[in-house]
C-alpha cells in the first residue's frame, strides 16, 4: 500500500482475504496484525477494543463471520475484497494479491 491503510476495517478485511479458505483467525492475532499494519504505516497506535468496533462492524455489514474459535470472510466478504484487490493492484505487495 503507498501512502496509508484507508480504514481499520480495510485493515482487517484484507487479513482475512489471504487466510485459506475455511480458516478461522482469533482476535489476538486480526489485532496484532492490524496493530503493527496501523503502527508502521500511519505511525499511531489502536487499541483492541477498536479492531473489535470494526469487527462488529463489519459482521453487522455482512463482510465477516464469526464463529467460536474465530472470524473469515462471509462470501460477500470476499467479493468486495476480491473488487477492492483488482482495483488497487498497483498499490498492493505482492503477498496480498490472491493467485
């Protein structure tokens, strides 16, 4: 990404566009992940309880799932990121860009 991740949510959406499908990512590492994205790129720092607004957020949107041992994509989830990714090819690390 060049200048600046566009949201927490963003954040967190692309995480879970590259997890497998069918697996379930836990809270402790969607916020480590997006801490560290947030911290480095933007140069401040979030807390968890508002990667956990944004999680709710997005389950309230359709985007993601939730389930006991964790949270991926819904398939809405992952027919906007898979939109937002052919959009901004460009400007995304290899890593992300699903083969």
């Amino acid at each position: 990404m060049k200048a600046s991740m566009a949201t927490i949510s963003d954040g967190i959406l692309l995480l879970l566009s590259i997890k497998e499908e069918g697996t379930l990512t836990g809270i402790d590492h969607i916020f480590e992940k997006v801490r560290r994205d947030v911290s480095f790129i933007e140069k401040k720092e979030i807390g968890k309880e508002e990667v956990e607004r944004a999680i709710k957020d997005l389950i309230y949107q359709g985007l993601v799932e939730r389930f006991k041992k964790g949270f991926s994509l819904s398939e809405e989830g992952e027919k906007t990121m898979e939109k937002m990714i052919l959009e901004k090819d460009e400007d995304l690390n290899r890593s992300y860009v699903k083969i």
